[in-house]
C-alpha cells in the first residue's frame, strides 16, 4: 500500500502546488474531460472507465486521474466526500472509484471501520 517511486516524485513535483489554494474545476468539466481522455486512450466507454481517467481536483497527486493514482498511492484518500461543492463531487466520485474495485474496496471499508469518517 506504500507509494511507488512515481508517485513519491509527482509529490515531490507537485510540493509547491499542494499548499496553495486551488479552485476545482466543475464536475461537469471533470466529466468532459476523463470522457476525453478516455475516448484517446480507445478505452470502453462505461461509468467506470470514466472514473478511471477523472482527474484528481485536490491533494498532492492533484491533476493525476484516479486510475493512476490506485497504481501508484493505493492508500491516499481523504475524508468530506459528502460535500457537494465541485471539490466535494471530485471526493465523492474518488470514492466511489475505490469501492468500485475488488481489491482496493475492502481496505477502504477497513479503513472506515476503524476510523469512522466516512
């Protein structure tokens, strides 16, 4: 669960980003663009795959898509995934990517267990 070199670079990279106030974009801007992305890439179309290349709205691997981040910092996550601002959508939408995945959900519901944030 500990973070691949790629990942420990891009928030190296990104330090200076992460502390500095950041608007997120729309939801709907997100959307439009993981859909772009992932019709590039030839990927299938489906809920799932466009969550795989939404772009993460917060946080240090900010600007990385959600897929790219369970490959590369299967542990990060935060908590406020029930706010509806469009960086509360962004959580949301991370969240529900997690649990979408057999292998990443049941550490997820662990973790919710023991913590109790969610």
């Amino acid at each position: 669960m500990d973070p691949t070199k790629a990942a420990d670079d891009f928030a190296c990279r990104n330090k200076e980003l992460a502390g500095r106030l950041h608007v997120a974009k729309e939801p709907g801007v997100v959307d439009k663009e993981a859909r772009g992305r992932l019709l590039a890439a030839g990927a299938r179309l489906s809920e799932y795959n466009v969550l795989s290349f939404t772009e993460l709205q917060f946080g240090q691997y900010r600007r990385q898509t959600f897929k790219w981040l369970l490959e590369n910092a299967k542990s990060y996550h935060r908590e406020g995934v029930h706010n509806v601002s469009a960086l509360g959508v962004n959580k949301h939408k991370l969240y529900e990517y997690c649990m979408a995945s057999p292998v990443i959900a049941p550490a997820v519901k662990l973790y919710e267990k023991c913590v109790n944030i969610w």
